[in-house]
C-alpha cells in the first residue's frame, strides 16, 4: 500500500513538473516577459528585408484627402512645403535655395511674406510686403550686423550701420 502511495505521489510529482516545465515555456514567450525583446529581435533580424522607397515627391494628406505637406525635388534641392487646412495654399516651405538652407512663411495669397535664410556663416530675415516685395531685412555675418529698408521698387532707402 505505501508503495502504491510513492507511486502515485511520484506520478503527481512528475505531472506537476511537466506541467511547471510547460507553463516556464509559455512565459518566456509571454509579452512584458524579459527574454521577448531579445527573442522578438532575433526574430525579426532573420526576416528582415532592406526596402527602400524612391520618389521625386511625397504627398501627405489628411483624412479628407487634403494636401497637408509636399516632398519634392528641385534643382536646389529638395523643398518641404506645408500647406493650410483645405490643402489649397503654401503656408510655410523649408528648403535650399541657389544661397543656402531657408524657412519662408507664406500669406494667404501664397505671398512670400517673411524669410528666414542663411549663406555660409551670415544669416538673415527678410519680410516682404503683401505684393511678396522684400522691404526689411535685418541680418548677421561675422562680427557685423546691419538693418535694412526698401521701398516699393525694393531700392535700398535705409541702413544700420
């Protein structure tokens, strides 16, 4: 009888290491699990494929389909414009111009009305008229800055020093 006991005991044993055993496996692959990071990277190491994707322009829409952003290319370089809420006008526009890297802001009319640009080690900020003519430009180079105005005809009517 205590032998039919150990028996059973021992089968128990064995079923509740089994079991155990069993359960350690699923929670090794268990999400928040330490070891699934490691496993998800082998993973998709081996899976991974190189892709690239290659365009002249990126169009990003919003959920009515209005043009919010263009990628595109030019000449220059390749210029980033973002566009307003109904995807009609150029807001603002990162890109390179024929001088260097600039930010220009847009009125509602696409007017270039301010710009924010650099050429080489000197910076400058101009703003235009609503007709897109400059008519203020304070600017930087090394060890000087100035102030400038313009007339209507973007003639030089003023400057600091």
């Amino acid at each position: 009888m205590m032998k039919a006991m150990e028996a059973i005991e021992g089968h128990e044993l064995a079923r509740r290491v089994a079991r155990m055993e069993q359960e350690n496996r699923r929670l090794r692959l268990a999400p928040g699990h330490p070891r699934l990071p490691v496993t998800m990277l082998i993973l998709m190491g081996a899976a991974r494929h190189e892709r690239t994707v290659q365009a002249s322009q990126f169009v990003l829409v919003d959920e009515s389909g209005s043009t919010r952003a263009v990628l595109g290319m030019r000449s220059a370089g390749p210029p980033l414009a973002f566009y307003d809420q109904n995807g009609k006008n150029v807001e603002a526009m990162l890109g390179i111009l024929h001088t260097g890297p600039a930010l220009g802001f847009y009125g509602q009319d696409e007017t270039l009305r301010t710009l924010l640009g650099t050429k080489g080690q000197s910076a400058t900020l101009s703003f235009n008229d609503d007709q897109g003519k400059m008519r203020a430009e304070p600017g930087w180079a090394p060890n000087t800055a100035h102030l400038l105005f313009f007339d209507e005809n973007q003639k030089e009517v003023y400057q600091v020093p």
